[in-house]
C-alpha cells in the first residue's frame, strides 16, 4: 500500500513556515477578513439585481417598470367607483317603449328596483291603465336634461327628464308629451342598475298627472268619446259614455263654423273631488264641476305659431251632476266642457282665452236645448231685476270669481252674448267669430265687427237691451 499523503489542506506550504511566534494566527485572520468581505459584495449585487437597480437594460429604466407596477396593484386593489353611463339609460327607455307596444308588463316593470314595492306596483297600475287606451302613437324618449351624481357612499344615481310621447286615436291631432323624472341608481361597480323613483316634470302646457297616472281605470270607447272612470265606477261606464256619446253628438251637430279640428274627446270623471282638483287645478277657480285641460303639441312648426293639440275633459264624479237621475244635468256638464274640447285647436298653444267668449260659446251648447227652453238662471235674474246689471261684457275676473254666485252670474251673462250674436246675426257667423277669437284674441274687435257690422260699444248696447228682456233666461 502506498504510504498516505496528508490532505491537501492541512499540506504545508514552505512559505508559511513561522519565523516567529504567533505568524500562522495573523494569516489566518487575513484570509478570514478577505471571505467575509467577497459575501458582503455578493449579498449586494444580489440585492442591487433583486431590486431592479441594476440587471435591467438601464438603471432608469428599471426604477420607471417598478413604479408602475406599483401603480397597477395599489389602482387594481382600490374599489372602483360606480358608473351609469347614458347609453344605459337610453336602452332602458327604448326597452319600455318597446314593453308597452308590446303589452308586456314584465318587461315594463323590469328595470325597477326589487325592493321598491310602492313603485312597482304603481307602475304596473300605469301599464294596465295604459293598455286600455286607443293611441295611435304611444313612446318613451329620453331628453338632454340629465343630473347626475356620486354620494359620499359612492353610490352612483343618475336622474334623467323622460318624455311619454303619445296620440290618442281620433282625439288629439298632434303628439303630445308627458314628462316624468327618472331616477336610477348603482351601489357598485359593475353592479346592477335599478329605477328607483319616479316623479313628475312638468311644462308649458302639458298637464301632470294624466287619467292613467291616479288610480286603476276602466275605459268606453264611443264614436266621439272615450269614456274613462275610475274601477270603482265600472258599473257606470257604459250608461255615461252612452250620455257623454250623446252630448258630443248635440254640440258636433250644432256647430256651423269652421272645420273642427277634432270630433273625438277623451271624457274622464274623476271618483271624487280630491282626484278632480288634482288633475284639473280650478283651486281658486270656483266650484267648477268640469274644466277642459288643455295640451301642447310635442314639437311646434318653425316659422308657424304652434296651435294646441285638443285637451283632456275632465269631469267632477261626485258633483251635483252625478247626485241625480236627472240627465239633464250631467249632459249640460258634458256639452260645456266638450264644447271647449271642439274648438280648443284653433287657438295657439300657451295662451289664455277671451273668457266671455271661451265660456259663452261652451254655455251657449247646453243652452240651446230644447229641453232647457223653460230654466233659467235665479241668480242671474234677481242681479238683472236688482238693478246691478251695468250693460258691459263681463270680465275675465268676474267670469272666474271666487265667490259662485258672481261667477255664476257672469257665465249666464257671456252665454246670452254668444245666443245673442247666434240669434241676431245667424249661427254660422256667431261660430265663426268663436273660431278668429280663439285663433287669434286680439283681433276680437275685428271679428266681432265682421261677425255683426258692429264695433263692441254698439253691440254691447244691443247685448244689453236682451238680456234686459231676456233676465237669467
């Protein structure tokens, strides 16, 4: 066996024999120190590299990849705000129009928010009273007019001006627009979107709420009339829209002036006097027990003054002319309110009336019924016989005075000027002057003196000595 050889490391090496004491303890230390220093440099390139100080294609480069990384995981681990954007509001406004066409409540109800029962189930009331009516045009479109917002909460709630476009058949000659606001909200990003409130938004002309928007309804439709009540009146329908059928058909067929706009009405009789006075707003107005709502059309003609497009006749249900058998009474209600309706689009759209003609002529309808030949009006008589006629038109302030009996007074006293014209002058002449006084109010002298020959003073002169003759008759 070959003699053994020491490891190579404890081999001595010749030059580090010791002189002196202590010398192989020093060169230890040394080496020691050398090792300790190369791990320290080691530790700090690895570091450096891990760092993305250096080992990256530049120095700068590498610090601008590591802050956007940094941007990207504080962006993704933040909660996003929410967001309703305005094209989702739109295809919610398109998906109703396309609902209602196509009689489905599920779909018309669909965008409301689970939770809000009270909206659900008045919607759902909107969408059968909806289905009752003969529209030849009936839409939803969506208006520039829109509020959005974030809440403290970071809830997302945008509310937006929504147009009810429609035209009901025969009745109105144009489209008419019915605003609502809509609010939607969104609790989360990505969330759903809910309706959650449904309001109203009114302009010029347009009348909140309609029929469809107060309670459940039923619906007779006539010839001339649609007749509209509440459910709890269904077993009137057909014995007032057979009344109100037949009152159309008096004032259609006494009309000699120019073509009527329109020769179908929407009749609405309201369940009670609260529902009336909400719709039809004649607080401060009297006791009215019917008023002629009137409408603007959806869009006016350019260069064209924009005519109004018919009314809605509403009808105070639980009036004296509903106390009664006597038909009498509902018909003459009817035939005032729906002579209102016939000649309601001459006149241009947001304008008041001349009221000694507007209400005269309607008055004059139920007036000229046979049936009337031996009535009159106590109040109106004793005021004549009294001495407190003056032989002037009444005005508009005493037409819708406060106090019944001066208005009272005063639609008797306009109701003889229009028969008067009618019966001195001919019927067709008295119509027509109804129709430029409407198309145009402040030409009433001048239609006044077309119609008769005479200028107001002469014919309030001549007025004045008939209904002297004639007192509350």
């Amino acid at each position: 066996m070959a003699a053994t050889e020491a490891p190579e490391c404890e081999r001595s090496d010749p030059e580090a024999r010791p002189d002196a004491a202590g010398a192989p303890r020093a060169k230890r230390r040394t080496m020691l120190a050398v090792a300790a220093a190369s791990i320290a440099v080691v530790l700090v390139v690895v570091l450096l590299v891990a760092t993305g100080v250096i080992g990256g294609t530049t120095t700068a480069g590498g610090r601008q990849q590591r802050v956007a990384a940094d941007r990207t995981d504080r962006a993704e681990a933040a909660p996003q705000r929410p967001e309703i954007r305005e094209e989702e509001v739109e295809a919610v406004v398109a998906a109703r129009s396309r609902a209602l066409a196509e009689h489905n409540v599920e779909a018309f109800v669909a965008p409301i928010d689970p939770t809000a029962t009270e909206l659900i189930a008045a919607q759902r009331r909107l969408f059968a009273n909806l289905t009752l009516f003969p529209f030849a045009e009936a839409r939803y479109t969506v208006s520039n007019q829109l509020s959005r917002w974030v809440s403290d909460s970071g809830r997302a709630a945008i509310m937006v001006v929504v147009s009810f476009v429609h035209r009901v058949e025969g009745v109105d000659p144009a489209a008419i627009a019915e605003n609502y606001r809509w609010t939607f909200d969104r609790t989360s990003d990505g969330g759903p979107m809910w309706m959650t409130a449904v309001s109203t938004a009114p302009y010029g002309g347009v009348t909140y709420p309609m029929p469809w928007d107060q309670t459940a309804l039923v619906v007779e439709r006539r010839p001339h009339v649609v007749l509209v009540a509440a459910v709890a009146n269904k077993a009137e329908l057909v014995t007032w829209a057979d009344k109100a059928e037949a009152a159309a058909r008096r004032d259609l067929d006494a009309w000699r002036g120019p073509r009527l706009p329109v020769d179908r009405f929407v009749v609405y009789i309201t369940p009670d006097r609260r529902t009336f006075d909400e719709i039809a707003t004649t607080k401060g107005r009297g006791p009215a027990a019917g008023v002629c709502v009137g409408l603007a059309p959806l869009t006016s003609t350019e260069g064209k003054q924009t005519r109004q497009a018919g009314c809605r006749v509403v009808v105070d249900g639980a009036g004296k002319g509903f106390a009664t058998s006597d038909d009498a009474i509902f018909k003459s209600i009817v035939e005032h309110e729906l002579g209102h309706a016939m000649v309601a689009g001459f006149a241009p759209a947001w304008t008041e009336h001349v009221s000694w003609v507007a209400e005269g002529f309607a008055e004059s309808l139920p007036w000229s019924d046979p049936r009337m030949a031996n009535m009159y009006n106590p109040t109106a008589r004793a005021h004549v016989k009294d001495g407190g006629f003056t032989g002037r038109l009444p005005t508009d302030g005493e037409i819708h005075s406060a106090d019944p009996a001066t208005s009272s007074i005063n639609y008797h006293l306009s109701m003889q000027a229009i028969r008067f014209l009618a019966e001195e002058f001919g019927t067709g002449k008295a119509h027509t002057f109804v129709a430029e006084v409407y198309r145009d109010a402040s030409r009433l002298d001048a239609a006044l003196t077309a119609a008769t020959g005479l200028d107001r003073a002469a014919f309030e002169r001549k007025w004045a000595r008939y209904v002297q003759d004639h007192p509350g008759s």
